[in-house]
C-alpha cells in the first residue's frame, strides 16, 4: 500500500473505534478492490455504516471518502495486474449489461477529458510540433495504436514525422540520435507505462527537443519531462485498456494543427486524391441512387 496512506492510517490507528479498524484492515488487504466500492458498498463488506466509512475517511485527513478513494486509485494506477484488473472489472459491471456499461465508461472518460484537459498546453503543443524540423511519435503496447494513428495523419501533412520503433531501448535512442532543439517529440503512454517510453521522454528532454505528453495523469512518469501534458482519462480498471478518450483528443490535435496548416494541406490533399484515383488505392462505390 502507498506509504503516504499508510501513514495517515497508522498515526491515527490508536484512536479507532472497532469499526473503523475493520475499515482500515480491510483496505490495507484489498486496496484495489476498495478504489472502485462506493462508502455503502465498503461498509456493507466490512460490517460497518455508511457514515462510519465516511468519519473514517474525515479521520484520517481527507475531505471525505470520494477523496480517499480518489487517492488509492492514484496509488494503483499503475500496479494493478491483468488478473486484478479481469476481478474487478467482473465485480463493477454485475448484472449490468456488458454493451451499456462499456459505452458510459467511455462517455464518462470522454467528458471527463474534455473538462480536465489544458487548453492552453493543447494550442501551445501545436505551436511546437507545426514549427519543428521533425516530428518524433513514441508510444508502445496498446497505445502504439494511437501512435500508429497520429503518424498516419501526421505523415500527410509534414515531410519528417517518425514513428519511433520501441523494439529495445537501444533502437529507441539510435532512432533519435539526431535530435535537437528544433524538434518535437509526442510520447503516448497510459498505464501500465511503458518504462522505454519514459527514458526516451528523458532523453528527449535532455536534447532540448519539445515534449509533448499525451497521458492520464500528471505524476504519469512521461509528464515529467513534458513541455506540454495533454492528460486524457482511461479507465485504469478495464481488462482492456480503454483508449477512447486520448483518441478523441488525438483526433483534436490533427485537426487543430490541420487548420493551422490549411493553405499548404489543401495542395497535399488534392495530390494524394489524385494518386489514389489514378492508382485505385480505394475501392470505388457506386452511388445506390443511381
């Protein structure tokens, strides 16, 4: 358990009512399990009330226990194995229909995301990545998809964008040997973070390259050397990484850097038109109507 917690726990443990030392035990032995109950659920689990769970919380110095739990969750964002996570999923959804509750966790991370994320560090990263000499992408595991996706769409507006292959940290740095202060590198990684990620944020920063990070959290171990954090939520319990959330703000960064660079995208765009017809990249479908 994390060691501040466990602080506040053990400086007030002499002071406890009985219940509240069933509450304290019980959170120590299943900290993840508790991040997701509700103060009814925890105390129907331990045998206590509802508002013992809460003066317990008050006890040992949080606001309430929305805020106790806000902070174990940050404790376990990045600890919580596959088999953790498949439990807890299972025991969050119940009886709920599976398709209905996928579909509000996700609207929840959405608008949570828009509400959380910096407008100022979104508009002040594509400053930096429109003016750089070259464009890196690091991501790895699930969220190379996204960087897959951001290179795609990058690579038609800019000539020097690099998705940087995360095969070892070796290739990572010898793919990045060159850059300089006239670049920009754009880091994706949501927990579990990657670690080679990370060390090549460092080491970028180090060159004096731009950084921007594309995370869910401010202590994530890529924000720390970030010029620009882009924070978008994901649901740090689900059996599968849910990445809707850093790809709609994803889908915002192309746009807004689209824009930016209107007059020079449109000549490109209609180039590429024109290559895919002539070439039959796509499969024309004919009009139903007709």
């Amino acid at each position: 358990m994390d060691n501040l917690l466990e602080a506040r726990i053990q400086r007030k443990a002499m002071e406890f009512s009985k219940g509240q030392k069933k509450i304290a035990a019980y959170i120590r032995e299943n900290y993840d399990k508790v991040a997701f109950m509700t103060a009814s659920k925890l105390g129907a689990t331990v045998g206590v009330s509802e508002s013992t769970v809460v003066r317990f919380a008050t006890e040992i110095g949080y606001d309430g226990y929305p805020q106790l739990q806000q902070a174990i969750q940050e404790m376990i964002r990045n600890k919580l194995t596959m088999e953790q996570r498949m439990n807890v999923t299972a025991a969050r959804i119940g009886d709920s229909d599976v398709l209905d509750y996928v579909f509000n966790q996700d609207i929840d991370v959405i608008r949570r995301t828009m509400e959380e994320t910096s407008h100022e560090d979104f508009y002040r990263a594509v400053d930096a990545i429109t003016a750089s000499r070259k464009i890196y992408i690091l991501a790895a595991r699930s969220a190379l998809a996204l960087g897959t996706f951001l290179f795609n769409y990058l690579n038609m507006l800019f000539e020097n964008v690099l998705l940087v292959q995360s095969t070892s940290e070796g290739e990572i740095f010898e793919q990045m040997i060159h850059l300089n202060e006239n670049d920009t590198v754009i880091g994706i990684s949501f927990p579990r973070y990657s670690r080679k990620v990370a060390h090549a944020m460092e080491f970028a920063h180090k060159q004096g390259a731009k950084v921007v990070a594309i995370t869910d959290s401010n202590v994530s171990p890529i924000a720390e050397n970030a010029d620009f954090t882009l924070l978008a939520h994901s649901d740090i319990a689900s059996i599968v990484d849910s990445l809707c959330a850093p790809l709609s703000l994803i889908n915002a960064l192309i746009v807004m850097i689209t824009i930016k660079k209107s007059g020079e995208v449109k000549q490109t765009f209609q180039k590429l038109e024109d290559i895919w017809d002539e070439y039959g990249v796509y499969e024309k479908v004919e009009d139903a109507g007709k």
